[in-house]
C-alpha cells in the first residue's frame, strides 16, 4: 500500500494534481487580513481528496518533498502576485518548509527564484518552520535564515513550545512570527 501510494505521489507531481488552498490568517483588533497560509491539497483522479497526513509524511520518508515543496513556493508566489496585481494585496502568504528543505544548501536560491519568476516582493513571503526543525541543525538554520531575512522574507516558527528550545536560544533566530502550539491556547477561556 505504502509503495502504490509513494508510486502515485510521484505521478500527482507529473500530472499537476496539487493545489494550494490559502488559509486566512485575520487581525482580531481591527477584524482585518492579516495574511494567509499555502496549504497543499492533493486531488487524486481515483482517491478523491487524500489528506495531507496521508501524503506529506510519505513525501518526506521518500524526498519527494523537496520538489513538492518548490512547486508549493513557487505557486504561492505566482498567486500572491496576482492578488497583488488584481489589487487583492495580502499583508504575507506564509509557505511551510519541511526540514529537509531548510537542510538544502540551495534553499537561499530556490526561494529567491521563486520570488524574481513571480515579481512578488520578498516581504510578501512569509516561510515558516517547525521549532523541531529549526533544532536539528541550528546553526546552518540560523544561516540560512539570516540570508533570506537578508532579503525581505519573512520567518516564522510553529508549534513553538512543543520542543526542548528555550526562549533564549530561540533569541538567535531571525524571526518575525512565533506560533504557539495550540496546546497553551486550547483552554484558554476556562482554565485560569
């Protein structure tokens, strides 16, 4: 099963069956866009729609991440920039990064073609990342990080809190957003 689903995975990249769907991240104080988030679907001609945690994990195991990680960039930037120019302007349109992208020595390059092929503007871009990814390897994270800050892109950590970084070591980072984990937050109107 698991072999027919990685063989199918690398037709869907072939055959254009993913789409990005774009979750919109509101501003509670003025009720406004605040931006939005890529999330890759897959839409198998057989299957239907297979969930993301069907597919992503398999996508790491094999490494096909990587190139469904760059068509999901590019593709966010191709739209964003035609928001833009529809004169739909979003604050940022955040991409996931898996940790095997952010380990590539070619991610700087990847990234910045994305955004000179679109014509976005690299403030526009918003790359966000696992606490947990960042810790493998933190200081070619911090690198990498820094030169893509250098740019303009954005940078962002989620699920912050569910690893061991402390708020300290995390101070090293360039980061414009840090995403609690849900799990502080889940209770947050009846538990004092």
């Amino acid at each position: 099963e698991r072999l027919a689903m990685e063989n199918e995975l690398r037709k869907a990249l072939e055959r254009g069956e993913f789409l990005l769907n774009y979750q919109v991240k509101m501003n509670l104080d003025t009720g406004g866009i605040a931006g939005a988030e890529a999330l890759v679907r897959w839409h198998h001609p057989d299957l239907g729609v297979v969930p993301p945690a069907d597919f992503i994990p398999l996508a790491e195991d094999t490494g096909l991440i990587i190139p469904l990680g760059e068509w999901v960039l590019r593709a966010a930037c191709k739209q964003t920039r035609a928001w833009h120019e529809a004169g739909l302007g979003l604050p940022a349109v955040a991409v996931n990064l898996s940790g095997r992208q952010l380990q590539m020595e070619n991610l700087f390059t990847i990234v910045k073609a994305a955004l000179d092929e679109s014509g976005l503007e690299p403030g526009y871009l918003e790359l966000e990342l696992t606490e947990s990814y960042l810790m493998q390897d933190p200081e070619e994270a911090i690198a990498t990080l820094t030169r893509l800050k250098a740019i303009g892109v954005r940078i962002s950590v989620d699920d912050f809190g569910t690893g061991y970084s402390s708020l300290a070591y995390l101070k090293r980072f360039p980061l414009d957003v840090l995403k609690v984990d849900r799990s502080f937050v889940q209770n947050i109107v009846v538990d004092p």
